[in-house]
C-alpha cells in the first residue's frame, strides 16, 4: 500500500513510517520542521539527540536498502498539500501533522491562535485535496483521548446510541476536552465527519491516549533511527517525564492529588494501531472512530509504578495543578475496536520501564532541569505577546 505519514518528522511520526516501510508499504512522510522551532522557542530540546529528517532518511536507505520520499512543506499552504497529494498518490494518510502539547496551546492568546489555526486549517486542506483529487484515499488521522474529557459515564469509541423522549439517534459522542489543543482535534473530528457524510470520504479517527516508551524494533536498529524522548514541561508527557526525573534524581511532579486517569499506550502499539487502521479501511462515506489506547492509570499509580521499578531512591512530589481538570473522577472507557483488528497490547511493565531508565542514564546529561518545571497555568491569561 502506498502511505503518506503527515507530521514523520516527530515523536510518533518518524518511527510509524519506519514501521510501516519494514512491513513492505511503500511510504512518504510530510513535515515543516515546526516541532524542531517549538524546541528553539521554549529552550528545550529531546533528551535523546535527532538526526535531521534527511540523515534519518539515509540511514534506513542503508541499513534497510528501503527507501521512503519526504516532502518538506506546510499542510496550512494548501498548493503544496494539494502538490503533494498528486505527487504521491496515496492509498492511505496517516495524519499527526499538529501542534500537540495542551500547555503549549495554553501560554496565551497568540498560541492558542496559532494552535487552532494550524491544526484545523491543516486538516481543512487535506480534506480537500483527498476530495478533490482522490476521494477514495482512505484517510488515517490522530485525534485524542482528550476530546472526550472526563464524562460522568462510560466513553464509547466516538459514538453515542441516544434515548431520548422515546426518540433513538446515533450520535456523536459529546465532547468536554480540556485545553485549547485538544479542542482543536475536536474541532477537527467534526470536520472529518462532515466530509464524510457530505462528499463520501472515508476516515478513521484515533483516539489516542497519552503515548510513552521511546524505542521500537526499528528505531533501535541505528542511532541515526532514534526517535524524540521529550521531557520538558510542556511537550514531555507524564509517563516519559517521571522516568527521566527518577534518573535525574528530581522529584516526580505529580499535579495536585494524581487522582486524574488517562489512556496510555506503548509506542510499539502506537505504530500497530495506525497499520491496522490502513490495512483494514473504513468504507465509502464511514467516518469511524477507534480509542487508541490499552489500559487506564491515575496519574499517581503511573508515579508509583515508576518509583517503585526505580533501582534507587524516587520521590513524588505533589506540586499545585496548573491545570483545571478533574482529581477525582469516574473513567470508563470502551477500547476494543483495535483489539478486535489483531492489537496485541504491551501493557506496562518493569521491563519496559527499566529499558527506558537506561535511555534516560545514557543522555541524563543533556537535560535542562530549568526545562522540567511546569510555568503554563490554565488560569492565568498568559503574557500578551
Ligand atoms: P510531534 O509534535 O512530535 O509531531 C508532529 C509533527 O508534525 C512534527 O514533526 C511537526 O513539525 C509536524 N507538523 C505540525 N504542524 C504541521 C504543519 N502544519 N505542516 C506540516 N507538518 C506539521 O507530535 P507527536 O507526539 O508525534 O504526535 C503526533 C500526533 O499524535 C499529534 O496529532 C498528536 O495530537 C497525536 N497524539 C499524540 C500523543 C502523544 O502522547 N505524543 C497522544 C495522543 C495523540
Ligand atoms: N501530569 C502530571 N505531571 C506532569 C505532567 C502531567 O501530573 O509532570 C498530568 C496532567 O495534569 C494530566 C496528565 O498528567 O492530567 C496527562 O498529561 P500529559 O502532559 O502527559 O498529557 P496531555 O496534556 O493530555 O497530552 C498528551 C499529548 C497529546 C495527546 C494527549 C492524549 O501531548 O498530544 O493528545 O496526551 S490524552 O491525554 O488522552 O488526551
């Protein structure tokens, strides 16, 4: 099949195309490098050092003798999306192209803007160039655990069968995210829905949880391969932040209580999901959503598994939320449409966990620990910029 990966260039991105080239697909990726600038902005960096996408490109040419085309451009210029759609001519799009950090969404006005601007036009562009190009291009894109929020009831996988006053719908599930980033993937969802029921498109929307590890089978086979480990208060994500802080001997930031319970998923998964999906298409005018996710955790379970597979001394500290969400909550979540295709789940281990320690041991010295404090508050307007 041939796979276009928009966003190849970042954390997820990069490895799915290697995944996806391995099993025999023939595969481009997409980037602007705007997760690079992020990085110059914010005086953070991965903790464990990237290639340029043109090294990491060559690199597997070499180790692999496969070859994978890059395209380097903007999705929110729709001339160079519509090119590169024509260029390619994709089976499948597998869509990360965005800005996904909810802090980063959340410094101020300006970013917020930017946040919103970039994902949703982004995705705007694509929709009409597949419709106008190929509509039968089966269209793969990341959304979010988050777009559901926290809900005092079950969470479905994207739909909802309604009752009410004897009459019964199918509708979508409804949404409550909790960041001006999630938002936008809300946004998006409903914008992917309608192309489906308005022009026929096919989509499937993944609802993914929050991702941890740093290593698949394929990155590992050269360190010119490796993918980003962010640790950084604003793009480094919980389960990745504490093992680098229990490594780097600072306290694992727990926000408020840690009552607060999210979906997370190993990257190995991650790239299986998004294989799945291309492999097994949704239909004409089907817009479908899975929940890319293969466990539940409280913030503070995932610090005390972390402390507690630490060859050492970790501590957790409760430090005052400087998001509004949820402590306390009910979170019960359907997540069998992935299973039910073939997922085979890594769950949380000690193993994985130790691997990622020596990771961390390996490049601790790269850290900023200055990088590692969160500054964003939800409550505050931000600086005007
Ligand atoms: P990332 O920031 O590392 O990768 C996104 C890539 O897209 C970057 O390389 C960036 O340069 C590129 N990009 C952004 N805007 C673009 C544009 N307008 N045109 C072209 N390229 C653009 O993020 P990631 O962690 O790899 O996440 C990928 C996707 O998966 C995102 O959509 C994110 O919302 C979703 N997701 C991530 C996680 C997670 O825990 N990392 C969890 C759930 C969902
Ligand atoms: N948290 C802490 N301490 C930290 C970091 C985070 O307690 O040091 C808490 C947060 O308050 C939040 C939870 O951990 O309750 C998750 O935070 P996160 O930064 O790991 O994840 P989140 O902001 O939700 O975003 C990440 C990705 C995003 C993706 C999302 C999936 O950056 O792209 O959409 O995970 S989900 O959470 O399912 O929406």
């Amino acid at each position: 099949m041939r796979v276009l990966v928009l966003g190849g260039d970042g954390y997820l991105g990069w490895p799915t195309a290697l995944y996806l080239s391995q099993a025999g697909h023939d595969v481009a990726v997409a980037d602007n490098f705007v997760r690079r600038q992020y990085d110059f902005e914010l005086g953070a960096d991965s903790l464990v050092p990237i290639e340029s996408l043109q090294v990491r490109v060559e690199a597997w040419r070499q180790v692999t003798g496969k070859s994978i085309e890059t395209f380097i451009g903007d999705l929110c210029d729709a001339e160079f999306t519509y090119q590169m759609i024509k260029d390619f001519r994709p089976e499948a799009v597998v869509h990360f192209a965005e800005q996904r950090a909810a802090p980063y969404s959340m410094i101020d006005r300006k970013h917020a803007v930017y946040t919103q601007v970039n994902n949703v036009v982004g995705t705007l562009n694509l929709l009409y160039a597949i419709k106008e190009i190929d509509p039968d291009i089966h269209l793969v894109k990341l959304g979010t655990m988050g777009e559901y929020g926290t809900p005092n009831i079950d969470i479905e996988e994207g739909w909802l069968e309604l009752e009410y006053k004897g009459r019964k719908d199918r509708v979508l599930y409804p949404k409550r995210p909790g960041s001006f980033y999630h938002l936008s993937k809300v946004h998006d969802s409903h914008n992917i829905e309608f192309a489906c029921r308005i022009w026929g498109l096919r989509a499937t929307d993944l609802n993914q949880g929050v991702v941890y590890g740093q290593q698949t089978a394929e990155t590992a086979l050269d360190d010119r391969l490796a993918t980003r480990f962010d640790y950084d208060a604003v793009f480094g994500t919980v389960l990745n932040r504490f093992v680098i802080q229990a490594v780097l001997g600072h306290p694992l930031t727990v926000y408020g209580s840690g009552g607060q319970t999210r979906g997370i998923i190993d990257i190995r998964d991650t790239v299986r999901c998004i294989e799945l999906a291309c492999d097994n298409p949704a239909d004409p005018g089907e817009f479908r959503v899975f929940n890319q996710m293969t466990e539940s955790m409280s913030v503070l379970d995932i610090a005390n598994t972390v402390a507690e597979a630490f060859p050492g001394t970790a501590t957790i500290d409760h430090l005052d939320n400087p998001r509004v969400e949820f402590e306390k909550h009910y979170y019960n979540v359907t997540h069998t449409a992935l299973v039910e295709l073939g997922l085979k789940p890594h769950l949380l281990s000690d193993t994985l966990i130790t691997s990622l320690f020596d990771i961390a041991k390996r490049y601790g010295d790269r850290a900023n620990l200055e990088a590692m404090r969160p500054r964003v508050n939800w409550r505050g307007a931000g600086e005007r910029r």
